[in-house]
C-alpha cells in the first residue's frame, strides 16, 4: 500500500470534520424536538385510575344512575367523556357498579324496576334484558353479563375505576 494513500488532505480533514460536527449539532437539536413531538404517545394510557362517583350512604337497594366525567387524553388531544354507572347495594350491603352499556350492540340500558321486565334492567335498542346482578337474560339479544366497575371506598365516598367484563353464569 502506498504512503500516498493514506494521507488525507487538509480539504479533506476539513471536509470530514464540518460534517461530523454538523451532523453532531443536528443530532443534539434534533433529539429533542422529535421526544417533545411522540411524547404524548410514550406516556402510558391512564389505567387504573379511579373517580369519585357518589357518597356510600346515599346508595339504596335500588339501582341509581351515576354519572361523572373524566379527562380523555388521545395523543395531543384532550377532551372530557362522561362516564356512567348503575350502582346499589345488596341486602348485605355489597356495593354492585356496573357499566350501563348494552353487551349486544352498545346501547345504553336502564333500569326498569317495573312489573313489566320484574326488576330489570332494559336496553332500548332490540329489546336486551339484564337481570339486577348484570347477568343477561336468556332468549334476549345480548351474550353476556353487563360489565362491572372496580371500586374502592375512601371516607365514604364510592370511587369507581375501570368497568370489566365478566363472566356468564
Ligand atoms: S344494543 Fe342492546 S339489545 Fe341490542
């Protein structure tokens, strides 16, 4: 090999260092601004959070409608959602929190508590029934039991989480 080769000019060195420098500087301003910009999409999904909903001592055995409203955040945008419960408690006082969203197609059910559907719960849309405990009626369009919320309770106050679904019995 000769000793020509492997000489690097002075344009050359100066070439190679400018780039390197410069695509340092890039990188260094760069970085930054691409973590600002995919932020909101590395910050984890706020799970497990959990919302006051209503004092314990105002639940009967009858079910009532809750409602509350929470912060969406999707990426770079926020907006509030409503949230609602159909929320009582048993004879021995076991609070139930369940979603009223209709497990057929995703309308919204009420409570009936009338002779009619005797102490259902009632979807509008094609007629799905829920029993009180959330289980679905048989012969009704919808396949499985009305999802029930996590809760906790602090200083009397009922705090509902994330509604899950459940099992058919
Ligand atoms: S959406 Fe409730 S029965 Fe169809």
């Amino acid at each position: 090999m000769s000793e020509k080769k492997q000489q690097v000019s002075r344009r050359q060195f100066l070439n190679y260092t400018l780039t390197g420098v410069g695509g340092f500087m890039a990188a260094g301003m760069l970085a930054p601004m691409v973590r600002f910009a995919i932020d909101p999409v590395l910050q984890p999904a706020s799970q497990g959070e959990f919302h006051p909903v209503t004092d314990v001592a105002d639940l009967t055995t009858e079910p009532q409608r809750v409602d509350w409203t929470v912060e969406q955040v999707d990426a770079w945008y926020t907006s509030d959602v409503t949230k609602s419960a159909w929320v009582y408690k048993t004879e021995d006082d076991t609070i139930k929190a369940f979603s009223p969203v209709c497990k057929h197609l995703g309308c919204f059910v009420s409570w009936q508590g009338s002779e009619e559907y005797s102490d259902q719960f009632y979807c509008p849309c094609h007629g799905g029934r829920y029993y009180k405990d959330g289980q679905n009626v048989k012969g009704t369009p919808p396949d499985a039991p009305l999802d029930e919320y996590e809760q906790k309770i602090k200083n009397g106050t009922l705090y509902l989480g994330k509604a899950k679904p459940r099992e058919e019995v």
